[in-house]
C-alpha cells in the first residue's frame, strides 16, 4: 500500500500491521482508519470509523477469531466525526469503557460541537469537504458518553497514553511498546501524502509542532494514522524529516 491512497483497501476488512494490531478502513471520512489490538486477554479499539452502526469494527472482529463481547476497551483520539461514528453502537453492543481525554468528553457526549475551523480552502483539497463540514458544524455523530477520562502517562489495554494537542485540545496518541506501534491519530497522515497532518484542521501550531517533537522521540516501526495507510520503512524516515524540518507536507 502506498502512502498517496494507491492500492488503497476500502472493504474494511481487518489487515494486520503488527503482531495483534489490525486496521479496518473506510474511504468515507478522509481514507479513515481504525486500529483492533488483541494482546491475547482482551481487545481493545482505537476510535471506530465514519460509519455510526459500527458494523465494519463488528466483522474485523469476526474475521480475527474474536467475539463482540471479547472488546473492552473503545479509545479516541479526538472528537472528531471521522473517528467517533461507530463508538455509541460499539459501546452499546459490546458493552466496552470509552476512553477520552477530559476536553473532548462533552463533544463525543453530544453536549458540546466540535471547535470549527475556517472555510477558507486549504490542502489537502480532497478533504475539503471534511473541512466544510467541520466548519459549518455538519456531520453529527452519535452521543457517546465516555466512561474513564485519561491523561498523559496513564495505561489502557497495552496501550501507553500520550497527549498531543495540537489537532485539538485533548488530542491523544497512543504507544504499544512491546509492538514498537505508534498510533499517531491526526497529529500526522499519509493520505493523500506523507503530512504533518491536514493544515486546516490543526488549532494550535506551536502545541501541534511540540506534539510532533514528542512523537519523534519514540522508535516506532509503524506509525498508524487517522486518514491514511500506515507507515513503515522508508515512510516513517520521511516523516521524521518532515517533523525535523516542519514542513507541512
């Protein structure tokens, strides 16, 4: 899979980019992804796609050998419709703690739209219909109360907590160290190439750019986006550069 979107998997099924990490994706929503991790007791998910029924993480789940019930643990990155669609279903069905940082709990609960952004258009121009989105306060998601608020330096599953604002005020990102897979949620993408995230949707550039320096200080073999293919090899040594020199893309 190329990081410009070539060869791109839209079926959703569950890939494995790691030992027990797997992706689903959904073109819907900016070559979104979502990442099922089993470390052998439990799974957990790292956000849960554009779609609100939550039926592509359901059969990811099937397709590895699990069960609904076996998902405890739902994390998201940020409050944002793209990563937050399916988390009210897959709560429901599976009966799993949501996990969020303080400042996006009353967005993903519905009590709070998330912050706009400007209509001016910027790159990538393929989402700027996200963008158009975001900032007129279109693409409601589902209300999903999250159940644990979490910080940085805390655990989930296997999964170390990393705040990254930057994106958003509580984004988060998240290391499975004994995998040496970092999900990096939007503080970085691949798609439709190697960025340091999507300009327009960044709020704060300093706290973003000192979210990117913690973040390059992790060895990681794969580095897993929020819109976009993973990234490995040479991609991830092309997105140090990119974090080293500050260029956007």
């Amino acid at each position: 899979m190329s990081e410009n979107g070539a060869g791109y998997d839209s079926s959703g099924k569950a890939r494995k980019i790691a030992e027990g990490v797997y992706c689903i994706s959904q073109r819907k929503g900016g070559r979104v992804h979502a990442f099922l991790l089993d470390d052998g007791a439990e799974l957990t998910l790292i956000d849960s796609l554009y779609d609100t029924d939550g039926q592509r993480i359901v059969k990811a789940i099937g397709q590895i050998g699990r069960k609904v019930s076996d998902l405890k643990n739902i994390v998201i990155t940020h409050a944002h419709r793209s990563h937050l669609g399916g988390a009210a279903a897959l709560q429901k069905l599976s009966g799993a703690k949501v996990w969020a940082h303080e400042w996006e709990a009353d967005i993903i609960a519905g009590q709070r739209e998330a912050q706009r952004i400007s209509l001016k258009p910027q790159w990538p121009l393929q989402a700027y219909y996200l963008q158009v989105g975001l900032a007129l306060g279109f693409g409601k998601h589902p209300p999903c109360e999250p159940d644990k608020f979490v910080r940085e330096g805390d655990r989930v599953g296997p999964l170390q907590i990393m705040h990254t604002p930057g994106h958003s005020p509580g984004h988060l990102a998240f290391y499975w160290a004994e995998r040496r897979t970092l999900f990096a949620g939007d503080a970085l993408a691949t798609w439709p190439d190697l960025s340091l995230g999507w300009p327009a949707f960044n709020l704060n550039r300093t706290q973003h750019r000192n979210s990117l320096l913690k973040i390059d200080d992790l060895r990681a073999d794969v580095i897993a986006v929020g819109h976009g293919e993973p990234a490995t090899g040479d991609s991830i040594d092309r997105l140090r550069t990119l974090i080293r020199s500050g260029q956007d893309h």
